[in-house]
C-alpha cells in the first residue's frame, strides 16, 4: 500500500562535471509505502521524473534504518514520522521562492559524470544567506534501471488510461446535465412567455374598465356642476391620455422585449445547431489529426490540473444554479403579492365606486377620491415597473446561463479531441508493431530460399567437380597411353631403317596392320567409367572445333591415330572446363596447364615419316568416324577416330 505524499514540478539547478550549470523543471514525487514485514514496516520513496523526456528516472528508497544512518551522517534532529513532512516543507520553500531572481532556497542535482543519466546523482537543499551556502539535506539517487523505466512506462500508461475512463463518463454526466438544464431553462420561458401574455391581457381589461367607469362619473357630475364637472373632465381626460400613453409606452416595451426575447431563443436555438453540426465537423476532422505521444502526455498533465479547476467551477455553478432557483421562488412569491395587490386595487376602486355613489352632491368629496385613484394609479405604475426590472434581471441570468453552457461546450469538445488523439497514436503505434513483424517474416522467408538455393547450388557444384575430377583421370591415362604408343613407333622406326630401303606394299600392309593392332590391343581401364561421346550438337553448344574443313595434304598425311588421340584429348579438356564453367559461373577455356609441354612425352615430328608409310590408316574427315569395336565398351577410346 503507497500513499502520495509530494508530487510536483520544481524548478532545479542541474551540475555535471566539465559542464555548465543549467536550470530544468524536475517532477519530485514523495510516496510512502506501507509493508507487511514487521522488519521494514515503513519506507520512504522518492523518485524524480522529467514530464518532457519519460527515460529520466532517479529513485531513492529510505526504510527506517537507513534514515538512522542518514540522520547521523548529516546530523539531523527528527525521527522518520516527521521527516517526510520536514522534506515537503522545504520542497514548498523552493517553490516560493524559485520565482525570485536570487532566491534563498535553492534545489540543486549533481551528477559525477559530464552527462546525467548515466550514473548516481545527489539531490540538495541549499539555503543562501549573507555568509555562505548551507545545505539542510543531501540525497544519494540512483539511475532507475530498463525494467524500473518500463515498469514507470506502464505505470504512467494505466493511470492515463483510468484519467481517460474518468474524463469519458463525466463528459457524459456534463452532457445529461446540460440536456436537462437547456430543456428546463426553455420550459421556464414559456411558462413566462405565457404568463406576460396572462398579465398584459388582465392590465387592458383593467384599463378598459377603469376608463368606462372615469366616463360614466364624468357625464353624471356634468348635469350637477357645469364648472367642476369641466374642469374635473378636463383633468380626467389628461390623466387618461397619459394613463394610455404609458400604458401604450408599456405595452410597446412588452411586446418589443417579446420579439428580443424569441429572436434571442432563435439564436439560441441556431446556435446550438450551429455548434452541433461543428461538433460533428471536428471529431470527423479529428480522425485525420496526428500529433506525437510525448505532447498527448503533457497535454494530460495539463488536464489534470484543469481537471481541478473544472471541478470548482462545476461547484460554483451548482451554487449558481441553487441561487437561480431562490430566486425564482422569490419571483413567485412577488408575481403572488402583485395579484394580492390587484384584488386589493379592486376592492379599492369599489370602494370609491360606492362612495361615489354615497357622496354625489359634495365636490370635495370627488376630489378626495379621484386623489386616491392617482394614488392608486401611481403605486401600480410603480409596481408596473419593479415587475420590468425584474424580468430584466430573469434575462440577464438567462444570457449568464447560456454563456457558462457554451463555456462548458468548449471544455467538452477539447477534452474528446485530446481523448481521441490519445487512441490514434495508441492504434497508429499497434500498426506499425504489426508491419514491423510482417517484415521480419518477409525477411525470414527470403533467407530461407537463399539458403535453399545455396544448397543446390553447393550441389551442382560438387557434382561438377566430380565430374571434372573423373575428366582429369581419363586426361591423364589418355597421355600415358599417348607416350606408350610414340615409344613403340620410335622402335618401329629405329627397325625400319635397320632394314633394307626395299619398301613393298606388303611391309605397308603389315605396318599398317601393327599400327592398326597397337591401337585396337589398348584396352582401357574399367575404372575410367563410361564413355564420352563428342557429337557435333556438342561442338555447336560448346563451340569445340573437332574438325575444321579440308586441310592441306601435308596436314593430312601427318594425322592419324596420335592426331585423333590429341583431337579427343583438347576436345575432352573443353568439354570438362565448358562443364564446369556452365555449373559454377566461371569464363570458358582450358587451363594453361594443359598447353604446358611435358619433359616425359615425345613430339609428334619424328613419327610423320612411319605415318607416311602406313597407307592403311585413313585420313580424319570433317564428320565424326564410327567407334572401334575392339576396345572396352565402356572406355572413351570406342570414339577414336579412325
């Protein structure tokens, strides 16, 4: 359980090192908590926050032991009941006297470090008098941390939310009782507007009556005193004229306050379409406002303080509203007595009536009564005119009305538009979470298929070097079969010139014949795999020239098995290298390894003349020649040509 001791704004001087000192408005909230251990019953929190930057947090925890501690480090004279009261009072001596250009109670915090936030800092009560600065109390905050910062957050976050419910509902009970109010205040006027009508109808009867009767007296005093009877005629027809003139003046007054008043009730009345219809316009302009979150949360802090003021202003206007209802009853009552007085004012002007009838023959006695009815006449003016103040005072009140109502009008409308920003950043920060997520699983998606298409490429790539590393086999065997098959034809030569020079169509046919056994007796090994045919629909694909047109004779004579064995062993190197180039994105062509010049083999130039001699082996053509039989079926020289 906490209980709010302190919470307010003060103006405090910030020190940093290697900084200049500078002044800030420091929120300083005083809570005590009450705890159920029996050790630590009591303690003591205080916490700074920054209403402009809500990441600025200090806390400071005091139970009763560290109060102790702290009483004999700064030598303090009160107990912990009183200290929390002690340190509210000289917070409100800084706030007296933080308006003043030098004041002598000064709040100052001090942070160790050149930026603050970032480490402890001391919060202290100075006081500067004519010999030096005193300091009455010195304490030790710490930095809150991110889980004390969210929970503040959410903290702040929830009592915004309640103040929002709480607004919200007496925003509703301020409309009911403006409601209830307008449809009370129009039911009073007509009943008014009715009764001005009742009471200028009875004044022209009165009037009528009275003046009838002034004209039967006036003609039966005629016949007794010609002389009196003229001149009381004379003074009662200039009574009468200005009876009618005033009584005219009053009714004109009437009926022309009448008309103000309908013309104001129909100002009234388009003015409260008026400002329904802006009500209306503004919340839908509402939904298209965007304003940041850091102002929504002053503006509460604003509304909180309003919210005060609003309440003493509601109590004002209940006071306001009580005093209008006496005072309608004392109308009352006065519209009661005005009837009593016109019945007395009846009773009177039968009473002269009688008299009159009693005392024909004195004169005096006419003028005594026609005093009474002046008399009469003036004290009904007079109270003619109280009941016109009065009404005039009913307007009034009325225009006091209607002013407060459209005063609270405007408080309503900016209370809803604050509520309704509040929500709009509440819902436009839900949809960026959500498209932040959404993002993220875009992303994720994404890095999926990449590694998905990593691991086919690695694949391809593998299977490539496979296949490159079994070329690389066959290439080698090839040249070692290449090397034994020269070295046999160099011992063949050295032979034939140990020989006769007598050539004879039958050595050609028998070297033929052995040259032709050399080649169709190499068998290849099993283990090179299976063959490797050159088509020309590969040639045109990998753009490999295993045949280039008609060559010159020369050219042709020299050719043969070792041509066609040089001609299969480039056409396979481009093909491997072409392959692999194709699997793994690298530029076409043959590695300069393979046009090295090797010490172990032995050059084609000193076998052109044994090829010469052998007519029987045939020329390489520019179509690719059938596969011999001899060899394995499953190694690459069944594609020898020739």
């Amino acid at each position: 359980m906490t209980e709010i001791l302190f919470n307010k704004a003060l103006h405090v001087l910030v020190k940093c090192k290697d900084c200049d000192d500078r002044r800030s408005t420091v929120r300083i909230c005083i809570e005590l908590q009450f705890n159920s251990n029996p050790v630590h019953r009591r303690d003591l929190i205080v916490r700074l926050t920054d209403d402009a930057d809500l990441y600025f947090l200090y806390n400071l925890i005091i139970s009763e032991e560290d109060f102790q501690s702290l009483k004999v480090q700064q030598g303090l004279l009160i107990d912990f009941a009183s200290f929390p009261q002690k340190f509210i009072d000289l917070l409100d001596q800084c706030i007296t006297e933080q308006g003043k250009d030098n004041p002598r109670f000064l709040l100052q915090l001090c942070c160790p470090s050149t930026t603050l936030g970032h480490g402890p800092a001391s919060l202290n009560i100075v006081e500067t008098n004519a010999f030096k600065h005193l300091t009455h109390l010195s304490l030790k905050l710490l930095h809150g941390t991110d889980v004390e910062i969210k929970k503040f957050l959410a903290s702040c976050l929830a009592s915004v939310k309640e103040e929002k419910l709480l607004l919200e509902q007496k925003l509703r009970q301020t409309e009911e009782d403006l409601s209830r109010q307008l449809s009370y205040t129009q039911q009073t006027l007509s009943e008014k507007s009715r009764e001005l009508d009742k009471l200028r109808s009875e004044w022209t009867a009165q009037t009528t009556s009275l003046s009838s009767r002034h004209s039967q007296d006036m003609t039966a005093e005629r016949e007794k005193a010609l002389e009196t009877q003229t001149r009381l005629q004379q003074q009662n027809e200039q009574l009468r004229r200005e009876l009618e003139s005033a009584h005219l003046r009053n009714t004109q007054q009437l009926q022309d306050r009448l008309a103000e008043l309908e013309s104001s009730n129909r100002d009234l009345t388009e003015k409260k379409y008026k400002s329904d219809s802006a009500i209306r316009d503004l919340k839908a302009k509402l939904v298209g406002l965007e304003e940041e979150s850091q102002r929504a949360k002053q503006q509460v802090l604003s509304l909180r303080r309003e919210n005060g003021t609003l309440d003493t202003e509601c109590h004002e206007k209940e006071r306001l509203v009580n005093q209008l209802h006496t005072r309608v009853a004392v109308l009352e009552q006065e519209i009661k007595d005005k009837d009593q007085l016109v019945l007395r004012t009846k009773e009177v002007l039968d009473a002269t009536q009688q008299q009159k009838n009693t005392v024909e023959g004195n004169v005096e006695g006419k003028q005594l009564q026609i005093s009474k009815l002046e008399a009469t006449v003036k004290s009904l003016s007079e109270e003619l005119i109280k009941a016109n103040g009065i009404i005039k005072k009913l307007q009034g009140d009325m225009k006091a009305l209607v002013g407060k109502i459209k005063v609270k009008n405007t408080v309503t409308v900016s209370q809803e538009k604050l509520l309704q920003e509040t929500a709009e950043t509440l819902h436009r920060e839900q949809k960026e979470l959500q498209e932040t997520q959404q993002l993220l699983r875009q992303r994720e998606e994404e890095v999926s298929k990449l590694k998905e298409q990593l691991e086919a490429t690695v694949q391809k790539l593998d299977e490539s070097r496979e296949v490159l590393k079994t070329n690389e086999n066959v290439i080698t065997w090839l040249n070692k079969q290449l090397n034994e098959n020269q070295l046999s034809r160099k011992q063949e030569n050295a032979g034939a010139f140990e020989t006769p020079p007598a050539p004879s169509s039958g050595a050609g046919l028998r070297m033929g014949s052995t040259s032709h056994n050399l080649l169709g007796s190499r068998s290849f090994p099993p283990s090179s795999g299976q063959g490797y045919p050159i088509t020309s629909t590969l040639n045109s694909k990998l753009s490999f020239p295993l045949s280039a047109g008609p060559r010159p004779v020369s050219h042709c004579q020299s050719s043969g098995p070792k041509a066609g064995l040089s001609l299969l062993l480039t056409s396979l190197l481009s093909f491997s290298r072409a392959l692999f180039c194709c699997l793994s994105g690298e530029p076409a062509g043959l590695e300069s390894k393979y046009f090295e010049r090797r010490d172990d083999s032995i050059p084609l130039r000193g076998l052109i003349p044994s090829m010469h001699l052998n007519r029987d082996i045939p020329m390489p053509s520019t179509k690719p020649a059938p596969p011999i039989k001899s060899g394995p079926p499953s190694a690459p020289s069944a594609y020898f040509p020739g």
